[in-house]
C-alpha cells in the first residue's frame, strides 16, 4: 500500500494491515506532518499499472522514488504507544529504590536497637560504679528488678533457723555475699535487722564475714548465731554497715 504526504509528496510502501480497517493518523519521517490515512489503498491497480507503463516511466523521471518511513501516530488516534520495554525499566528502577530505602530504614533501627543493647548491657555492667557515684540512679535499677548498690556487692540467699545451745534459743542465720562488680571490693560487716509487723526495727546484730575482700564474680558464705531473738520480730533484713560505723563495730569487736 502507498501512502503519500499531504505536505512534501513524500510516497511511502507500507502494508495494507498496518493501517487497519478504520485507519489511523499517521506522521511524515520528512517533513514530520501528520494525516489521518484511510483503508482505501493509494495505489493503482495492477492492470492499471501494466497498461501504463509510459505514464510509469514518465512518473519516475520527475519523482524519483524516496526509500523513507511513515511513522504511526498511535498516541492521537488513542491507542497508546508500545512503552513496555521502558515500563519494565522503570518499575525495575522503582524497586531497587524501594530496596535501598528499605535496607536504609533497616540499618537506622538496626544501629539504633544495637547501641540501646550496648548502653543496657554496659549499664548493668558498671552499676556499682553507676549507683557509686549518682545514687539516685538504684531506684531505676530496683524499678527493672536489678540489684545495685555502691559497694559492688550484694546479699542473697538468706536461711534462717531456730535452736537451742546449752537451754538457750538461739537463732542461727547463714547467707552469701556475691561481689558482681568488675573489681576486687572490701567486703563491709552484714547488719541483721529485726523487724515487727509495723515494719520497724526492734533490734540489730552485726556479723564479721570471713572474708574482708571478694575478687570479681567470687561468692563467699557467712553465718552467725542471735540468742534470744526477740519474740515479736516476723522478719530479717541484711544489710551492709556503712563506712564509718563498720570501722566502729570492727574496732569494737576486736577490742573485746
């Protein structure tokens, strides 16, 4: 089928198919006009051709044959160009983009949830030394259940039980004292405290452990004997004696 320029008289060879049955606007690789081209072929038939040879040869001398292009113009006549090559691209594009910003939002939590873990780990880690120095800070420590104090040490493991020693009661106590801190810590005497069920203290007994220093991780075991515990007292409570008045009981103690 021959299609002809409106504009320049550029011919061009297409096939019949291409146009369609309802024809389409098609545009000039020339002179870049367009035109809508009907079904109706632009060609003489093939009798007309052969009984023509003359006006043929005369047509070729004054317009020698163009070797060119038609293009078709789909977009205007409302089929949408073949774009899917460049479609798979871009969402291509698009999903590696969605990868990058997604393995991006990884890394930021990932970063995040690892220096939360370092900063908790190394906050348990050094409490001793944490509560040592902002004692207020063993409230928040105490709130997650986590023993801290500014010793370094902790006491644990308290058993209790009543006898008798020559017609006299006798209360005898046993615990262990765990050094948790990251350092060797002078290990201070355990106060008993008595209390009834008012919560108050009725009476104090101080016991020496064998030990007055416990290398990191080490546990020791104390123990020591109450006669005649108050008979009110409804629970025990250790604790460590401060500084100042562990130097005094110690003095004391060894005075006797």
């Amino acid at each position: 089928m021959i299609l002809t320029c409106p504009e320049c008289a550029t011919r061009f060879s297409v096939k019949s198919d291409a146009i369609g049955p309802n024809g389409r606007t098609v545009r000039c690789s020339q002179c870049s006009v367009t035109w809508f081209a009907s079904a109706d072929p632009d060609i003489l038939s093939l009798n007309e051709i052969k009984n023509s040879d003359a006006a043929v040869e005369s047509y070729e001398e004054q317009e020698p044959e163009v070797t060119a292009s038609v293009e078709f113009d789909d977009h205007e006549h409302g089929t949408e160009p073949s774009n899917e090559p460049h479609a798979v691209i871009r969402d291509k594009a698009e999903q590696k983009k969605a990868r990058r910003r997604l393995l991006g939002v990884g890394m930021i939590w990932l970063t995040t949830l690892t220096i939360i873990a370092l900063a908790a780990f190394l906050a348990w880690l050094f409490r001793a030394q944490i509560v040592e120095k902002f004692p207020g800070t063993r409230s928040v420590y105490s709130a997650f259940g986590i023993e801290a104090s500014n010793t370094g040490l902790i006491i644990q493991n308290i058993r209790t039980e009543y006898g008798d020693v020559d017609g006299t009661p006798v209360l005898f106590v046993e615990g262990e004292i765990e050094n948790y801190d990251v350092q060797t810590r002078d290990v201070p005497m355990v106060q008993i405290k008595f209390k009834n069920d008012n919560d108050e203290v009725i009476a104090t007994w101080a016991i020496e452990p064998p030990k007055t220093k416990l290398q990191k991780g080490e546990t020791q075991t104390f123990s020591g004997q109450y006669p005649n515990p108050p008979i009110d007292a409804t629970k025990l409570v250790p604790v460590f004696i401060d500084e100042l008045a562990n130097t005094v009981v110690r003095a004391h103690l060894a005075a006797k």
